[in-house]
C-alpha cells in the first residue's frame, strides 16, 4: 500500500485554561506547550504510526518551525522528498486554547501551507498515479485541492477528502471524491441540515450522495460514526473515553481509515479501527505526540472487548 498525503504542516501553539475567553474578555491560562501539529501532518504520522507506507507533499516555511516538523515527519519514517520550503513565507501555525473538559479553539494561520500550488502538483503526478489512496484536506489552496483530486480521479485513486476547516464544496469536487469524512458541524456547512442527531446525519449523508460523493462518514464524537452509502447507511459505535484533548481525534481517525481502507479492510472494519484510534487519541495531549501506534490501539480493542 501507498498512502499520499497532500496537506498542511502547522506548529500547534497551545495554552491550557479552565475555558476559553469570551469577547473582549482575558483568562488566565494555567500551560502552554508547543506541539507539531496540522491536519495534513497529523494525518501522515497517524498512518504511518498504524503501519502504513506515507509520503507527504507539501510545504514549509524555511525557518526553525519548518526545520523542526521536517525532522518529525523523518522520525516517523515518512518520504520527505515531496515536501518543500517557501522562501518567503512562514511555517503554518495553530493558536489553540485548550479547556479544562478537552474542548478547543483554534485559530490558524495557514503561511507556506498556500504556497503549495497547482505548479508543485505537478512534479506529484506520477506519485498521484502510483498511490492507493490520496488523503487531502482543506488548509491549503482551493484550487490545488480541486485539481488534486481531479487528478486522483482521472487515475481512478480513491480519494479520502476531510472536509476541514469547513468550507463549501463544488459539486464538481464532490463528485471526484470516495470518501468523505466530515464530522457533524462540517457536514451541516456543506448541506444545510442539522447533523447532530442520527436521524439528521442521515439525511445529510443522503444529500451528500446526491451530490456525487460515493461514501460519506460523518463522526459524531461519542456516538460514534455513521456511513451512508447507496446500499444503506450503518451506525459504527464508538469508544466512551474520558477526553484529556481532542484537537487531533479527526487526523487519527482519518489516518487509521486511509491505513486500512489501503489494505483492502471493508469499510465498515475500516471505521471500527479508525473509531478506536480517534477514542485513544483524545485521551492524551497535543497533536502528533497524541498519535498512537498499531500496538497502542490493538491493546485498547482487547482491554476493551475484555472489560
């Protein structure tokens, strides 16, 4: 299997505080740490973590945040060859505020994450063609997002878009992807229903299908996740955890489900390991340093069918 990500490199910048400041208000924070982080990046080393062969496309600012997620993604045993520098722009990198029951708020400042253009996919392609899955999501350019997944199309890749941070979606995108993981605020923004209950994911899973995309998950936090596919749609439970941070659980999760979709698991399977992978993650701190490996979540599965 080869997994290609296409994504975002961010420096998580994260201060701990009973609960986030409203307008115009100042709290005062009791941590702060600095994690490598963004979505792209997470979701390289979330695969790679669970057994899978990654290469990650991209780009870095030339500056000591850059230096230092390159090292990351190195140690991980990632293919660094298709990640580049900016010359004049800065590492991406997340502002979070991080509250005592494991909720955050973010802020991004996406910097070399848009340099990334159609023109550098184009020195991809033969690794597009060659790919079993491309993982992609929304931090960098529009643009070089739609013509990436086009291109995917084009070489009948499966693509696996996350839909974050939200935005809307031509139609002409969606119908190029495979699978489509929003969680339950992503898939109201793309259409329009309310996706808190099942019931209401359910209909925007349909609508999602309607609108071309061939497999919709929508994880729903504790309630798990739901698939919604022409033959049916099926509630995948998930794990009740006690959160410690849940800023990378949708890179986990999306990791895992690349991982095994790649070695030919159902999806169904593929969304049981990957629930279990999201559970573990949001029980420990930061982004990367979060990411389980194959032995953390086989542990969790059999303490958990053993309990």
């Amino acid at each position: 299997m080869n997994i290609v990500v296409i994504g975002s490199f961010m420096m998580d910048l994260v201060v701990r505080a009973e609960q986030a400041p409203k307008a115009g208000e100042t709290v005062l924070g009791h941590a702060f740490a600095r994690f490598p982080g963004g979505k792209g990046a997470n979701q390289a080393v979330a695969a790679a973590r669970l057994g899978g062969r990654v290469t990650m496309a991209g780009m870095l600012g030339r500056d000591e945040f850059g230096r230092e997620m390159l090292a990351v993604m190195q140690r991980e045993g990632i293919n660094t060859d298709h990640i580049l520098f900016s010359e004049s722009d800065p590492t991406g990198i997340g502002s979070i505020v991080l509250e005592a029951n494991g909720e955050n708020r973010i802020v991004v400042v996406p910097g070399a994450n848009l340099r990334y253009s159609g023109q550098e996919l184009h020195g991809i392609e033969d690794l597009i063609r060659s790919a079993s899955i491309l993982v992609i999501q929304l931090e960098m350019d529009p643009g070089m997002t739609e013509e990436a997944v086009a291109l995917a199309s084009r070489y009948r890749v499966p693509v696996l878009l996350n839909p974050a941070p939200a935005r809307p979606l031509s139609g002409s995108l969606l119908r190029q992807v495979t699978y489509l993981t929003p969680n339950e605020a992503e898939a109201e923004l793309l259409t329009g229903i309310p996706a808190t209950s099942i019931d209401g994911a359910q209909a925007a899973g349909r609508a999602l299908l309607h609108a071309g995309v061939r497999h919709v998950i929508i994880t729903m936090a504790d309630k798990g996740a739901l698939i919604v596919e022409d033959g049916g749609s099926a509630v995948i439970e998930g794990y009740p955890v006690t959160p410690v941070d849940s800023v990378a659980a949708g890179d986990s999760f999306n990791g895992a489900l690349a991982v095994r979709l790649a070695r030919g698991d159902s999806l169904r399977d593929a969304v049981r390991f990957a629930n279990a992978v999201g559970a573990l993650t949001v029980t420990r701190p930061g982004a990367i340093p979060s990411l389980p490996t194959l032995n953390d979540v086989e542990q969790f599965r059999l303490n958990r069918a053993n309990s």
